[in-house]
C-alpha cells in the first residue's frame, strides 16, 4: 500500500491541534488577510495565534464584564 501523505498530515493535526472555527462580516475577511500580511505574518493562524498569547499574557479583559454584541447573541459570555 502506497503513502497516503493527505491522509498522515489530516491525521498528525487532528491528534495534536484542536480547530477554531470563526466568522466575521462579509468582506471583512479580505481586510484582515492584508493586515496579517503587511504586519509580516506568514498566515492567518500564526498572527491570531500572536493575538491570543499576548492577550493572554497581558491579561487583558479580565474581569471588565464587557461583552461584544456577537457574545451576547452567541452566548459567549
């Protein structure tokens, strides 16, 4: 049986990567793909990536009780 490279890849990332599915408005998505790529980020996931972990590091919005919209609808918080 020959190497099925799609089939290793698809299933090295489901075992060692969880998935982040997340919409945004229409025609928002072409602005955000510049902005990644002018900031020097080699893809969408390396710089939300970036974001989430200085966040984090920062502690920023802990405890503000602030909620976007989209949380509110999206039960999210």
């Amino acid at each position: 049986m020959a190497f099925n490279q799609s089939k290793y890849a698809n299933e090295f990332a489901k075992e060692k990567y969880d998935r982040l599915n997340i919409q945004v408005p229409k025609g928002r998505k072409a602005i955000i793909e510049t902005h990644w790529k002018e900031k020097g980020y080699k893809s969408l996931n390396s710089y939300i990536n970036d974001l989430i972990n200085k966040d984090i590091d920062q502690g920023a919005g802990e405890g503000n009780g602030q909620n976007t919209n989209d949380e509110k609808i999206l039960g999210g918080g």
